[in-house]
C-alpha cells in the first residue's frame, strides 16, 4: 500500500490526474450525461459556450491543482466560465450544481485510480476533502463571474470604449455625458489602468465593474492584475482628473514593460526607471559613465558584483553568499571598481546613478538574449 508521508497530495494525485486527462473523451462524456440529466437549463441550453465554459473548468482541475488552495488561475476561469453562463442564459444556481458536478467527475475518477495504485484509505480521504473545499470556492468564482456579467450590450459597449477615448483626448464635456448615458456617478473615484497591446480578457475578467477600451480602462476599486501581465495603474482620482491619470497609466505601462516588471505598476512605484525610459540620451549617459569602465575587466564580473552589493546595502558577506564566492574576492573587486570608477561611486549620488546604470544594462542583456 502507497502511504502519502513525505510528498503532497498534489504531487501523489498527479499522475493520476496526468492520466484522467489523458482520457478526457470519457470524462467529459460522464460529466455531459451529469449536467445535463440534473441541471434544467443546461439540458435545454443550445449555446456551444456552456461547454467551453465546462471544459475550463475540467482543464483547470486537470493542469492546476484541485488538491491543493485555488489559485489566481483558477480563479480566472471560474470567472469566465460565469461570464459565459450568463450569456447563455444559465441560472446561478444551475451554474453551481454543474461546476460541482464537474469537479466530482474529475474527484471520483482520479481517486479511483489512486485506489487502485495502492494509495490508502486515509490519504484518499485527505485528498477528497482538499478536492471538495477546491470545488466548493470555484463554484462561488463562478457564479460571482455570472452575477457581475450583464447579457452583451452592444451600446453599452460601444459606449464604453467612447468614454475612455474621450477620456484620453481629453474631452470633459462629451465624456460627462457619456458617463451618465452609461449610469455611472460623475461624483466617484476611479484608477485609470494602462496596458501595451490592448486590453486582455484575463484583465477585464479581474476587475469587474470596469469601463474598458482598447488599451485602457476604469476601475472602481483597486486594481487586480494578474502577474503574468504588465498593467499600468493610477490612484483614484475624480472625473475632471481622469485625462492625466489616463497619461500616467499609460507612462507606467511602457516603463514597466521595458524594465521586465510584472502586475500592476505606478509611477510612483518606478521611481528614476521613467526618465531612464523616456530619455534615452539619460540612460546612455549613465551607462557611458558608470558601467563601460567596468566591462573593461570582465573576468571579474564587476557588473554583477555592484548590483549585488546595492541590493545588499553595501553587506560585503552577504554579498559573497549571494554570488557563492569568498567575501575577500568581493573585497577585492569593489577596491578594483573605486580604481575604474573614481572616489565618487560610494556617495549618494554616486550609488543612485550606478543603480539607474544598472537598470539600464540589466534590461539590455535581456533584450540582447531575446533576439
């Protein structure tokens, strides 16, 4: 018999649920004949959305962890799985019973093998409660994603998109109005929130109540960004100062892709990364300055010395653990960097400048291992 001691559940069901998807046809035919002969509105739903909807959901329980906390993931596509239902007409109710439904096909086969590889009685236990406790909170994502849907509103969409170019040209007047045309208060606060390339679906997905255009929207409450994207994000500001707050987005969105950032960013948060960006005469200068002398050497790998003992506070020890060598080599090549660089780089300013250098070298070799 298999006991589940020294590795996770996670890790013990995977196989398993490696090869439940590997037979997906049968798990998907048992979960149609379970939807369908117990929840009214899918049994009579023609909409080929629905069964998208499902298929996220089984291909999340498949390739995330159903044994363990839901994750952001997770989260995602109950939300969209919802979103969908609400299109096709599902009740919230019915959506419920079929994502449970769903997930205990997906629970009962995967133990089944598990008992029949020799995993006992205890762990399988375990195991489905963890299954029952994962299924139960993307039962909730999903009807939450179904509740904040509206059925799709071409005018109301179209107005959406309106309102932020008016936004973004900076038209007060024609934006108010299409404001209240959309029902929303012209007395509240929003955070304008900026990406590259367009408005995905995974960021109108996390921010329910959002009005979306093509590569900038509002948001009522603070921003979610899922940290595979780079989104930029304003505080919350009233109407008349939505333009600027538009502008600041859209600033922190491009700085914080160009400086490999991750989730949401602000202007604030980027500090002197947005002047390396925007002047790049700046950003040329302070490599000239700071980081050409040190690549003269390269054998002694000072570049990656001065960018550890900066995120280590000047901690020389600490410094040679990170790099994994003696703390007299680190010694040694800060005292061949005050040759290179002259007294200054030590001062304040010194430090600040040989940072931003830093950032700027450091986003070079990845676009140089890019291409």
């Amino acid at each position: 018999m298999v006991r589940l001691v020294e590795i996770s559940i996670e890790q013990a069901m995977r196989p398993h649920l490696d090869a439940m998807w590997a037979e997906r046809d049968r798990l998907v035919r048992r979960v149609t004949e379970a939807v369908t002969g117990s929840v009214p509105s899918y049994a009579t739903t023609p909409s080929s959305e629905v069964w998208i909807g499902m298929t996220r959901i089984l291909e999340r329980a498949a390739h995330g962890n159903p044994f363990g906390p839901p994750s952001e993931e997770d989260r995602l596509a109950a939300l969209g799985t919802g979103v969908q239902g609400a299109g096709a007409g599902i009740a919230v109710h019915d959506l419920v019973t079929a994502v449970l439904l769903g997930a205990r096909e997906v629970e009962y086969d995967v133990l089944d093998r598990a008992a029949r590889a020799g995993v006992v009685a205890a762990d399988l236990l375990t195991a489905s409660r963890a299954a029952r406790v994962w299924a139960e909170q993307v039962a909730v994502w999903a009807a939450q994603g179904l509740q904040g849907a509206r059925p799709d509103d071409v005018e109301a969409h179209v107005r959406h998109e309106r309102l932020v170019a008016e936004l973004t040209a900076g038209d007060l007047d024609l934006a108010r109005g299409t404001l209240v045309r959309l029902g929303l208060d012209p007395a509240a606060r929003w955070r304008a929130v900026a990406v590259v390339g367009g408005v995905t679906p995974a960021l109108r997905l996390a921010n329910h109540g959002g009005v979306w255009g093509t590569s900038a929207g509002l948001v009522p409450g603070p921003a979610s960004v899922p940290r595979e994207l780079v989104a930029g994000v304003s505080e919350p500001v009233p109407f008349d100062a939505l333009p600027a707050a538009l502008r600041d987005a859209t600033r922190a969105a491009r700085v914080g892709l160009r400086f490999g950032r991750s989730g949401a960013v602000s202007l604030g948060q980027l500090g002197l990364l947005v002047p390396l960006h925007e002047d790049p005469a700046l950003a040329g200068r302070l490599r000239e300055r700071w980081i050409q002398p040190l690549e003269t050497e390269p054998r002694h790998d000072l570049v990656r010395t001065l960018a550890a003992w900066l995120d280590r506070d000047g901690q020389v020890d600490a410094v040679a653990r990170d790099l994994a060598v003696h703390a007299n080599t680190v010694r040694n090549r800060l005292a061949r960097t005050g040759r290179l660089l002259g007294d200054d780089w030590r001062t304040p300013q010194g430090r600040a400048e040989l940072w931003a250098a830093l950032q700027v070298a450091g986003t070079e070799l990845v676009e140089t291992s890019m291409n």
